[in-house]
C-alpha cells in the first residue's frame, strides 16, 4: 500500500483504540497488475493517442508496456477501469 494509506489506516485504529466505537469499517481493495499493453490493445488506440489519452508521457506507457516500469496508484485504477470498458476515457471526456 502507499505511505498515505497506511498513515490514514494508522489513525483509524488509533481512533478506534482510544474512542467508542462508530461502526467504522476497512475496505481494502485489490487491483491486479494490468497488463497495459494488452489493455490499450482493446482500446484501438496507438501508444501515442492512449497515452495522451489517460494523460502520461508516451515513454512512461512504453516503460509499463515494456515491463521496465509499473503503473501505481491513480494511473493501475484508472487501467483497471479502461480494461473493464475500454472507451470510458474517450466516452466521459466527450461528456457521453
């Protein structure tokens, strides 16, 4: 997990330590590693217009495609969602 995530889940159990309890509730969420050249694939477009598109240099897509890089954080949920419905970029930034 990242530095902020574990930071924020500290003081959530701390809280919880020391005050009554309000039903709080932890989720954590699992998202695979993506597999980015396979996911701009099924998206039709070349690196440049898919890299542009989700908004990272052409050279860091080629790092992840590429598997000297990994995409973290934001950039491996918004994949996810593009694998799962490979126009949603281009659909939510036309306003569909």
């Amino acid at each position: 997990m990242t530095e902020a995530f574990d930071s924020i889940k500290k003081g959530l159990k701390e809280a919880l330590a020391h005050g009554e309890d309000v039903g709080a509730v932890v989720h954590e969420v699992q998202v695979s590693e993506p597999d980015v050249a396979a996911i701009r694939a099924k998206s039709g477009l070349s690196q440049r217009e898919f890299a542009r598109s989700i908004g990272v240099a052409v050279g860091t897509l080629q790092g992840w495609e590429q598997g000297r890089r990994r995409p973290e954080g934001q950039a491996r949920v918004l994949l996810a969602l593009i694998e799962k419905r490979p126009a949603i970029v281009q659909e939510e930034l036309r306003g569909s």
